[in-house]
C-alpha cells in the first residue's frame, strides 16, 4: 500500500486542498458512495468526507457480514498560515484514505472484502493551533461532537479510529503503536488478529499503546 500512501500524501499536500477535491479523487478509483459535509465552527471550517466500499455480503446488497470503520481521527491536515505544508496531525486522515484507494482499486479489479467497509474523516488545510512545548498543539475548527456525529456511522460494527500523537513520551518511535480494543467503555485485550497483521506488514514485534479509563471519550 505504500503508493496509496504517497498518492494521498501529495492530493492532501496542498493548501487549496477540500473535500470535494478528496472526493473527485476516490470517485476516479471507482468509488461513487461519497458524501462530503462542510461544516462551519467557531474556529474554521471542514469538510468532513465519508466513502463507503460495498462488499460482497454486506449490508449495502443486503447482506448480514459485518461494517468495518475506518475514521481518519484529527484535528486539521494543515495548520496554515502558522505552519507550512502537511502537519503531523494528518497522518490519520492520510491512513485512513490510503485504505480507502486501496480498496477502491482492489474493488475495480474483482477483489472485494466480504462486508462494507465505511472511511471516514475530514480535511482542513488551516486549522487553529495551541501554544505548547516542544511543538504546538493541533486544534480543531468543530468540537469533538461533530466529529462523532459526521465520521461515526451506526452501520459500523466494529472501527478502526487512527491518529496521531507524535509529541507523546509514552510511545515515541517510528513506525506505529496499536491499542487495546475499547467496547462499550471497557478496555479489553489486545486484538490477536490486529496484532498479527502488524507483523505481517512490518516484520516488527507490535508495539502496544497503553491506555486508562481517563483516555476513553465520553
């Protein structure tokens, strides 16, 4: 998937950069089930975007296989005019659409996932900042309630939330860090699965971001 990283690495490298832009650019790798919101907060505005990618035995075709949700989780892909270019805050926005034209290419070519897949997140070149030490804290023109409300889908059964804490002193290295599983406001183990696709694609041992009741949004 590494093209699929830098195809979207270079469409969200720009300062003009929208929704309807992301849009154009999954509706070219054959996906059409594409909504884009803009919404205005008291700090900016976003467009939040969400594609879905039918399956073979999913709830689209009437299926009963399960939704899997991706949501690209952030505070803004660009914090222009503070900061110029691409800001670490987008990488979860970069994943989650590189998943998305994966996907969407696989699909074209006759190999599809047995349920729906939902990407979901959303772009905004300039979002506000926060003075913080070492670097500034990436802040965001909607509150946390929009963003739930325009990337969290009820079809979803099960998601995938990333994002991006580079500035952290509990995990700090390159590459990623995986999560135990959250249902229901109780932590639970480590997924097996996840962890074997982490040595899969990276020939790593995973490295396990610790998280405590305090962590868990409301």
């Amino acid at each position: 998937m590494l093209k699929q990283v830098i195809d979207v690495y270079e469409l969200l490298d720009d300062a003009t950069i929208t929704g309807a832009k992301v849009a154009d650019a999954l509706r070219a790798r054959g996906l059409n089930l594409v909504q884009v919101y803009e919404i205005v907060g008291e700090s900016g505005k976003t467009d939040f975007i969400r594609v879905l990618i039918p399956g073979t035995h999913g709830k689209h075709a009437g299926g009963s296989s399960p939704t899997l949700g991706i949501i690209g989780r952030l505070g803004g892909i660009g914090a222009r005019p503070e900061r110029t270019g691409l800001v670490s805050d987008a990488d979860g926005a970069i994943a989650a659409l590189a998943c998305a034209f994966k996907l969407g290419e696989m699909w074209a070519k006759g190999d599809r996932v047995a349920g729906d897949v939902i990407v979901a997140t959303h772009i905004c070149p300039n979002a506000p900042t926060q003075p913080h030490s070492p670097v500034p804290f990436m802040g965001s023109p909607v509150d946390m309630k929009t963003m739930n409300a325009y990337e969290v889908d009820p079809d979803m059964d099960a998601i995938l939330s990333i994002d991006t804490t580079k500035g952290n002193r509990i995990v700090n290295h390159r590459g990623f860090a995986v999560s135990p599983t959250v249902k229901e406001g109780w932590i639970l183990r480590v997924s097996e699965e996840i962890l074997d696709i982490v040595e899969w694609s990276t020939g790593n041992s995973p490295v396990i971001l610790p998280i405590s009741m305090q962590d868990i949004t409301p």
